[in-house]
C-alpha cells in the first residue's frame, strides 16, 4: 500500500525498494485484472482471518498438552499397579 501511487495502471508487478535491506524486490499481483487495491484487501482480509483463527486455536493447544500430560501421569501409575 506504501507504493501504491506508483503503480501504473494495468501492471501486474511493481519493483519496490525493500525498507530492511535495501534491495530492490519485485511485487507481483496474484490477480493482475483486480488490481493492488483489491489484491492488498484480500490479502489482509486472509491475514485478519489466520489471526483469529490462531487466538482461538492457542488455548485449545494449551489444554489439549495439558490432558496428555494427565494422562502420561495416570498411564505411569497404571504402570506402577502393574509391578
């Protein structure tokens, strides 16, 4: 979005300078006949959706380690019985 005025009409890519390094690295659209507007709101749209995605993902992980650490505990003591 930085580059946008840059962007000739039509285009399909655009050489930009990388802010990190320096370089000149070249942004290719996914989808020429949209454009960089409606490719960049895709895109976004994309990350926003990943991003919740992962906060509603995380604590299920959490307690999904939290039951297969139960359960390791309840397998060693099974063990012990055994003995």
């Amino acid at each position: 979005m930085a580059h946008l005025h840059a962007w000739p009409p039509g285009a399909a890519s655009l050489d930009v300078e990388d802010w990190d390094s320096g370089a000149t690295v070249t942004v290719t659209l996914a989808d020429a006949a949209a454009g960089p507007i409606a490719c960049a709101k895709k895109l976004y749209g994309r990350a926003a959706k990943q991003r919740r995605a992962s906060d509603h993902l995380e604590p299920l992980l959490l307690e999904g380690e939290h039951v297969a650490a139960y359960l390791r505990e309840v397998a060693e003591s099974l063990s012990q019985l055994d003995r």
